[in-house]
C-alpha cells in the first residue's frame, strides 16, 4: 500500500473541514490526512478531533499555538510526515479550491509516471481558474511568468499550492533553510526542487475560488512573493540557497 498524506493547514475553517476530510477519505486511494491547525478561535481543531472517532488511524491533527503563516504550517506539516515514514506528502487547501479527486492525478504522475514532485498546475493548458475576479486571475497568471524570467524555471503555475511531493524530495531540500511563508514559499519549494534537479511536471487542474470563509490573501503576501523571488535568484548566484 503507498503511504500518503495529505497536509491541510487551517485557520477558520468551520465551514469546510467536514467536507473536505470526507471528500479525501472518499476517494479509492488509502490517503491519511493531517490537519495543521493554528489555534482557530472558530474550534476548526476540536471539529478534528470528533471527526477522529470516525477516522481512526487514518486523520491525525497538529495544533499551533498561533497564526504563523501557511509556510510555516507546512514545513511543520512536512516535518511530521517524513518523521512517521510517508512516502508521497501532498499540499492541498481545506477550501476546495482545489478539487480532492485530483490528488489520485497527483499521486499517479510521482507513483506511476517517475515524477519527483506534481504541481496541480491552473495554466499549463490556458488560464483555468473559476470564480476568481479579473485582477486577480492576471496578477496570478503574469507572477509566474514573471518567476520564469527570473529563475528560468520552466514552470507554467510557480506559486500553485496544490501539490504531491516525494519523501526524497522533502529531505533533500533542507526545511529548516526554508524562509518565506506566504506565495514565496511555494515558488521557493519548487525552485529548490528545480536546482537539486529533481524532476516536475505540471498536472492541470481547475482552480475553483472559496464559496465558504474567508481568503487569506493580503498585501505583505504579495510584496514577499515579488521581492523573494529576486532573493531565491541572487542567493541561488552565490551559492547559498
């Protein structure tokens, strides 16, 4: 049986954790889901906790004590799975932006198909985002490409947050070096896979904006995705990354 988990960070998400929870466990492939919830004042981690009588064994639950940034919720989340033996760690939101069945696409492409890491990617094939405003599609569309010119990475959907990585992966990038945690995080996990020269490929989803919560966006987000990028390339120059 493959062992893989699948890593949710939640901060006020009362109204998605059942569903989101029971829409991976529906799925054919024996996922486990680990919960990294950061103290939500809305009591998303004692909803965990009930739904763990239902999912023994299967659903586990890390709780924060405070707001620390998605980044860093996952970097304790991969922490997590690498120390109880998981082969395939997946990044996925609990909002269902991204769809849960597309996790079995994501597994298949590094179990199946020899990738090292999957991106659930929203523009290899054309923009496919829903229910996202204009200026929002185009400042997330024209940030990868402008990721591309500053990396060179050949990466269609840089800041993507839906994605399967594998165990060797997560070692060999050194976590504990890891230093932003909003969209940079996600352009600088897959940069640093891209130097070590492990192999990713791009799986198209359909991104579908949140019908329940609240978004997490903010402008200090933004700023540290478009000036960390210029970091990752000039450390990367001078060998530090």
């Amino acid at each position: 049986m493959l062992k893989a988990i699948v890593v949710i960070p939640t901060y006020n998400e009362i109204e998605n954790i059942d569903n989101i929870i029971d829409a991976v466990f529906s799925l054919e492939s024996h996922f486990h889901v680990l919960i990294v919830d950061d103290n939500s004042p809305d009591g998303t981690s004692k909803r965990v906790e009930e739904l763990q009588q239902k999912y023994m064994d299967r659903l586990f639950l890390s709780t924060r004590t405070k707001k620390s940034g998605l980044g860093t919720a996952y970097v304790h989340g991969f922490k997590w799975a690498l120390s109880h033996g998981y082969e395939y760690v997946f990044e996925m939101d609990a909002d269902f932006s991204h769809n849960p069945k597309d996790l079995e696409r994501l597994l298949f492409a590094c179990a199946s198909s020899n990738a090292d890491v999957a991106i659930g990617s929203r523009y290899s094939t054309g923009v496919n985002v829903v229910n996202w405003p204009l200026n929002r599609v185009l400042m997330s569309y024209f940030a990868s490409i402008y990721v591309k010119m500053i990396t060179g990475m050949k990466i269609h959907d840089a800041t993507a947050g839906f994605i399967c990585y594998r165990r060797n992966v997560l070692e060999k990038i050194n976590l504990d070096r890891i230093k932003f945690i909003g969209y940079a995080f996600q352009i600088e996990m897959k940069y640093r896979a891209y130097v070590k020269k492990f192999k990713i490929v791009e799986v198209p989803i359909i991104f579908t904006d949140r019908t329940k919560g609240q978004s997490k966006m903010s402008g200090s987000i933004i700023r540290e995705a478009v000036f960390g990028v210029i970091m990752l390339r000039v450390r990367k120059i001078f060998n530090q990354l």
